[in-house]
C-alpha cells in the first residue's frame, strides 16, 4: 500500500504536535499481545493493558502521561459493534468517543451529564486524525467504519437497552469499557486521542457463543500492522 499517497489523500493530513513516543492502552493482555504483534517490533511506541473498565483506563493512562511525553495516545481493543453499523470482524474507529451512562436516570429516560450541566461525556476525535487513520484502513482493504463510540461499564445484554442507545447517540457505532477514561486522561494532559476497536459481538442480546474474540484480536493486529506505518 502507498501510505504517503494515503496521507497526501486526506486534506489536512494529521501530523503529531510534537515528535514523541505513542501511548497505546488496552484493556487486557491479549488485546495488548495483538497490538505488539501488529508493531511487530516497532520502535517509539508504548503499549500497556490498563485493566477493564473507565476508571482503570483513566488511572493507568494518567499514570503512563505522567511518566513520558507522549504525541498521540490510542484506546484499542475489541468491543461490540450496532447492528447495522458495524459487523463482526470489521473495525470502527472513534469520531467521538462518549460515556454514554454517565448521567442519571429520570423518568423521562436518561439525563447526561451536559443535560445535568455538570459537564461533558463526550471527548472530540482531531478530524484530520480520524481522516488518515480511516482512509488508510480502508484504503488497506479492511472493513472499516467510522462513528461514536460508547463507553459503558455495564456491557449491554439486551435488545431493549441496545436500541435505547442508538436512539440515544444517532450514528453510534460501537461499544467498550474504556474509551473515555482513556480520552480524558489525555484530554486532560493535552495530548491528542484516538479509538480503534475491532467488533467481536454485536450489540444485543448476550450471547457468548457468537462471540468472535479469536476472529476480532485478528483484526487489531491487521489493523495495528498498518497504522504503525503512517502514525509515526
């Protein structure tokens, strides 16, 4: 693949604000195992397992921003896609990444945290950043989509909440456990953030069996193999 003729592609092409290592958080050690499978050695990145959940995410990233200067800091890892937004074994990569039960509930339904005037639950994705990072996997011939990404502590088992979700954030196309702790740990550091997750399930109704971890870990290292060469 051309990846200059890729970043020469998309106007205004990401570039890092300073030359610095790149920090890549994951939840857990096989999702961390296929990132470094993807560098395949490669040098001037980072990449830790973090534990599950937000507020892991957001402890261990501060931690890691405290210790090393950092152009760029990555949430990967698998998670379930919205049907009909992105299937089993394709990639979405994070326009906006939002902790979509951060809020309280009333009984009209759910009250976020803008709507309680207690602050933001979304974090912005740097456009050109999202641009590059989406037209090279596509360009790569990866399935590919692009579009919110919830973060929840709670994963969702049922059709019911699932639907209140993507009614809730039109366009969602993804949920995990750890986007916006890591995004606010770098937002809060001023250091530019990005979330790639590999689709295993849908989002739905619970059900183990049709899980594809094997099939998404797969598509993390495909898709981290890729990027390493037009991140840096």
């Amino acid at each position: 693949m051309n990846t200059q003729g890729v970043q020469n592609s998309v106007k205004g092409a990401y570039k890092p604000r300073i030359e610095q290592r790149i920090l890549i958080m994951t939840a857990v050690p096989a999702e961390r195992d296929a990132v470094l499978r993807g560098l395949g050695g490669e040098t001037g990145f980072d990449v830790l397992a973090a534990g599950v959940g937000p507020v892991a995410a957001a402890v261990q990233t501060a931690k890691a921003l405290a210790r090393a200067k950092y152009s760029l800091v990555i949430s990967a890892g698998i998670g379930g896609g919205f049907p009909g937004k992105a299937e089993v074994g394709s990639l979405v990569v994070a326009s906006e990444i939002i902790a979509a039960d951060l809020g309280a509930e009333t009984q009209e339904g759910f009250c976020s945290l803008e709507q309680l005037g207690f602050g933001s639950s979304r974090v912005p994705v740097d456009e050109d950043l999202l641009n590059l990072v989406y037209e090279t996997l596509l360009g790569s011939k990866l399935p590919v989509n692009t579009g919110p990404v919830l973060t929840i502590s709670t994963v969702t088992g049922t059709a019911e909440k699932a639907r209140e979700l993507a009614g809730r954030v039109p366009g969602a196309a993804a949920e995990a456990m750890e986007g916006y702790g890591v995004a606010l740990a770098a937002q809060d550091s001023g250091v530019e953030v990005l979330e790639l997750r590999a689709i295993s399930n849908l989002v739905g109704p619970r059900d183990r069996s049709a899980w594809r971890i094997k099939e998404a870990l797969e598509a993390l290292e495909a898709a981290t193999s890729i990027l390493v060469r037009v991140l840096k």
